[in-house]
C-alpha cells in the first residue's frame, strides 16, 4: 500500500487486514483448544500406563506365578506404552499447529498495523493537501484585495 492511495482503498484494504487478523484469531484459538486437548489425552495415557504398570508389577510380587496372566498384562502395558507414544506425538504436533497459527496471527498483526499506518499518512496528506489549497485560495484573496487598493 502506497501513501499515495486514495484515503478510502487504504480504509478498505485496512478492514480486509483487520478481518484476516480476526480469522487468524480464531485459528489460534482452535489450535489451542486442539493443543490442551491432546495434552490432557496424553497425561490420560500416560496414568493408563502406569496403573497397567502397577497391576503387573503387583503380579510379579505375588506368590504363585500365572504365565497367561502375565504375558496379558505385559501386552497390556506394552500397548499403553504405544498408546503413549502416539498420544505425546499427537500432543506435539498440535503444539506446532499452535505456534504456526501464532506465527500467521503475528503476522496478520502486523500488515494490520501497517495498514492503518498508511491510511493515517493519507489522511494527513489529504488534509494537508485542503489546508494547502484553503491556504492558497486565502493568499489569492489577500492578493486580490491589496491589488484593488
């Protein structure tokens, strides 16, 4: 955007960047949501693992050894253990969904900005320019007057 824009392009291109940031508003917001959500399912993952954990274990201490018993329950763990993973990298890649979406927000922020600043230095110049033409016009008139004495 020029300064030498007309004053109303400049507002309307202005409102389309302010619409652009409301939408990458919105997007962070979602990610975020997304975010929290799949931290929360891997903190729930990862106290599955841990109880699955704890029952074999308390297996394996008691007395009497139940191999069926057993090799269930360690399949048990070893599938929250995947659980886990995938839920952590869930959980990472809706981080970095958020941080692209704060990257584009910041962005939108600031052709925002420098878009207002274009339609303040327009309108500074229109007004400039109507003060100039008044300012002429009010000499012309002096001039006009002092020639007829």
């Amino acid at each position: 955007m020029s300064p030498r824009l007309p004053r109303a392009k400049a507002a309307a291109l202005a409102a389309i960047q302010r619409v652009r940031r409301i939408v990458a508003e919105e997007a962070v917001a979602d990610t975020r949501r997304r975010e929290a959500e799949a931290e929360a399912t891997e903190a729930e993952a990862r106290t599955a693992e841990v109880h699955a954990e704890g029952a074999w274990r308390d297996l394996l201490g008691r007395p009497g050894f139940a191999p069926e018993w057993s090799r269930a329950l360690a399949e048990d763990v070893i599938a929250r253990q995947a659980g886990v993973d995938h839920a952590a990298a869930a959980a990472r890649a809706a981080a970095a969904d958020h941080e692209a979406a704060r990257e584009t927000w910041r962005a939108a922020d600031a052709r925002v900005q420098a878009a207002d600043t274009v339609v303040r230095r327009t309108r500074r110049a229109e007004e400039r320019k109507r003060e100039e033409r008044r300012l002429d016009a009010l000499a012309d008139r002096v001039t006009a007057r002092w020639g007829r004495r």
